[in-house]
C-alpha cells in the first residue's frame, strides 16, 4: 500500500540574527511570509501531501493571522513547539501516523525545488531515512576562540575537505522508525533529525542537495533569496 506523504515545518525561529522585529519566518519574501513559501513548495510539488507546522506558542497566533491576510488555503496542524528543536520535533511527529514517510524541513528554506522534493519522495520507496547533503568547497581550518575570545589554531590536523559534507533539510524517514528514534532522550548532540535518527541506528541514505536551497539566517541570506526570486 502506497505510504501517505507528511511534512514537518520548524518555525521556531527569531529575527535576533536577521536583525528584524519580526520573526524570520514571516518576514516577507516576494510579496509572501517565507514560511508561506516553504509551505507552497511542497504542496505544489506533492499537492497529496500532509502539512504539519510546529511554531512557539507566541507565534501562533500570528502566523493565523498571517494565513488569513495572505489567503494560504492549505490545511495544516498547527503544533506548540518545544524548548529546543528536538522537543518541537517530536511534539509534531505526534500528529504523524506510523506507515507514512515524513519529511522534516526548515520552515525558512522556501527555495527547495520541486525536483528534489519529488526525487526524495520517489527514493524513499526504497529507503529508511534520506538526506540531502552538499559538499563543502572552502579549505577548512581546525581552530578555536582562546579565554580572550580571539580565533586561534587548535594544534589538531586541518579536516580533509574532500571527506566533508553540509546536510540540508529536507530530511525524509519512515514515519515509525523516526517517532522510535525520538522516543530517545534529548541529547545536546542531536544537531539535525539525522543525527537523531543516525543514535537510534536507522540507516541513513544521501542525495546531493541544491546549492539555491539556502536557509534563512542572516540579513545576507534574505538578500541573495530576494535576488534569486526575482530571476
């Protein structure tokens, strides 16, 4: 039987690094709230898929107000996130059937493609867990901040560059094996739902990922976003 699609969004986000009085999330992006544009990404690619967004509970009220302003007509479950990520995370994955495949993506990445989501769907026939990676072009340098917060050398070995990869969202898994590897406890570790999943031991599969699939951090990264939107 062919498994229902659900995708997680995580909004928990702030303008603190963006430098905005509104979160990043609902900041607008070509006319839209940036989640808004995530969540269209998804449904347009896959119109059959379940729609799940986990925010803070300060933020749900605005984002209702949001979708009302800006007529986003896609049911959704709205979740109370959680004090970290991985508490939102699972808080969500409860509205979640097992026998399903879940994706979970960075509310603030609403440059995916339609062709990655697809891809990634599609691959899951055949997989536990999928997760789309890049890798990583810049030479890396071991180092460290010293107690006067200046950026020193460690001693240690520089990382090959060749052996290192960026992992991007969105992250796909078996409904069930992911509700089972955040049955786990919190772990200050678990920086992705990979890593979660990876604890649990659930195998992890790899796809490249999409140079144009930025997530929204700073105010330098909504402006190549704006740019890009208008090509």
């Amino acid at each position: 039987m062919e498994r229902k699609k659900y995708v997680i969004f995580t909004a928990g986000g702030s303008g603190t690094r963006m430098k905005s009085s509104e979160p990043k999330q609902f900041m607008l992006l070509d006319g839209l709230p940036v989640l808004h544009r995530s969540i269209l990404a998804f449904v347009e690619a896959c119109p059959d898929v379940k729609v799940v967004t986990v925010l803070p509970e300060e933020h749900i009220g605005r984002w209702e107000e949001l979708c009302v302003t800006y007529a986003l007509d896609v049911p959704q479950k709205i979740v109370k996130g959680g004090i970290t990520r991985f508490h939102s995370v699972r808080n969500a994955l409860e509205k979640v059937p097992g026998g399903a495949i879940v994706a979970v993506h960075d509310g603030v990445r609403p440059n995916v493609s339609a062709g990655l989501i697809r891809t990634m769907f599609e691959k899951m026939r055949s997989c536990r867990a999928l997760i789309p990676v890049l890798p990583v072009t810049d030479t890396l340098k071991s180092l460290t901040r010293n107690a006067d917060g200046e950026i020193v050398a460690t001693g240690d070995p520089d990382p090959d560059r060749s052996r290192v990869y960026g992992a991007q969202t969105p992250q796909m898994f078996l409904s069930e094996d992911l509700k089972a590897a955040y049955g786990q406890p919190f772990d200050t570790a678990f920086t992705d739902d990979a890593s979660v999943a990876s604890r649990y031991g659930i195998p992890l599969s790899y796809i490249e990922g999409e140079r144009n699939n930025i997530k929204l951090t700073i105010p330098e990264d909504f402006l190549l976003l704006s740019r890009l939107w208008k090509l």
